[in-house]
C-alpha cells in the first residue's frame, strides 16, 4: 500500500526521526451515471446495467483501498508519536537521574560556604589569642582575660557552625538516598550513577577535629598560667 513504510526486521529498527510517509493524493474519478436503456431489449439492459455496477465496485475498491492507506498511515503515525513519547520518558528519567546528582553537589557547594565561615570565625579567634599572649608576654601590655575570651567564643562559634552544617549534610544526604532509591524501585529513574563520598564532608570533619583542638590548646593554656 501507499502509505505503508517498508517492514522494519530486528536489524532494520526505525528511529524516532523516520517519519512516515503520507499516501498520495487521491483524486476519484466522476461516478458513472445511469445508462440510457430505454430502447434498448431486456437483454442488453440487462448487460448494460451489469457492466455499470461493475464499474460501480471498481470505483468502491478504488474508495476503499485510498480509505486502507489513509488508515494504515494513521497507525504510523501513532507509532511514531509512541516512539517520540519513549525518547521523551527516557529523556525524563535522566534528567531526573541527573537532578539527584545535581542536588548533591548543591548541599556540598552549602557545606563548603559553612567550612569558610567556620574557617573564619576559628583563624580569627585563635590569631586574637595569639597576638595578645605574646603582648603580655613581651610586657607590652597588662594581663587580661578578655582576649582569651573573645578569641575562644570565635573559635567555639566556628565549631558549632561545623556541626551543625555536618549534621545537616548527613541528615539530607540520608533522605536525597532514600528518594532516589525508591524512585530506582519504581522504575521512574535509572540510578546507573553512584553517589561518591563527599570529600566536603570529611574535610569538615577534619576541620572540626582541628577547632576542638585549638579550643582545649587555648584551655589546657589557661589553667596552667592560673
């Protein structure tokens, strides 16, 4: 048939951008009309009207066949829209998948703005202790307890800040897994990729280690001048 494309065999799948091809225009020739037979015997209208519904039914196959192609172009089509929405629904799911990932990198680039701060807050607190104990120590100025203070609040504050921003990457990297996993169970992603280890949240870690010791270095440091 006319609107039919070739067959396509397992080595010869169609794609999405085999488009299928529309059926020529029909154009259907003027319907006969009615033989003049009134003078004719009853045997020759007879054979008259009998080749007149013959050329009636070649013109109703002729309907016919043009109505077969227009239906089976139909069906391409509608296999062909089948198709673009598969290359759309997969094209969904990895940009879900990819969504995740994204995500992920997100809280670590919220984690990485905390370890700044904290950063901040611990180096200026500790410096602040450092430069006043060698004053005093240099006679520069009087002892005092305010310095040690001041620069000690900075470094607690920077330690706080770390956990916090620590706990609350572990608690949304628990939840982001569990979505992703159950959205892996019903088919609507992939999940081909893994989640690597965050090396954000290990140097956080780090980082919070180095703030506790700075914190108990400037304690341990106080007691033993008292």
């Amino acid at each position: 048939m006319a609107g039919r494309n070739a067959d396509n065999g397992p080595g010869n799948s169609g794609t999405s951008t085999d488009l299928p091809k529309r059926p020529d225009r029909f154009v259907p020739a003027k319907v006969p009309g009615l033989p003049d037979v009134e003078d004719e015997d009853a045997e020759t209208k007879s054979t008259t009207f009998s080749h007149y519904r013959s050329t009636l039914s070649r013109f109703r196959t002729g309907l016919s066949e043009h109505r077969t192609d227009l239906s089976e172009f139909r069906t391409d089509l509608s296999t062909h829209r089948t198709e673009l929405s598969d290359h759309r629904t997969e094209m969904s799911m990895r940009r879900t998948g990819m969504s995740f990932q994204r995500t992920r990198m997100s809280a670590d680039r919220t984690l990485m703005s905390e370890i700044r701060t904290a950063l901040s807050l611990i180096s200026f607190g500790f410096t602040i202790y450092q430069v006043f104990k060698k004053l005093v120590e240099a006679g520069m100025i009087h002892q005092t307890h305010t310095p040690r203070t001041f620069g000690l609040s900075l470094i607690v504050l920077g330690v706080v800040l770390l956990i916090g921003g620590i706990i609350r990457q572990l608690q949304f990297a628990t939840e982001l897994r569990g979505t992703r996993q159950q959205m892996t169970e019903e088919g609507l992603i992939h999940a081909e990729s893994r989640f690597p280890v965050s090396l954000t949240l290990i140097v956080a870690i780090a980082l919070t280690v180095v703030g506790l010791s700075a914190a108990v270095g400037i304690l341990l440091d106080f007691m033993a001048r008292s």
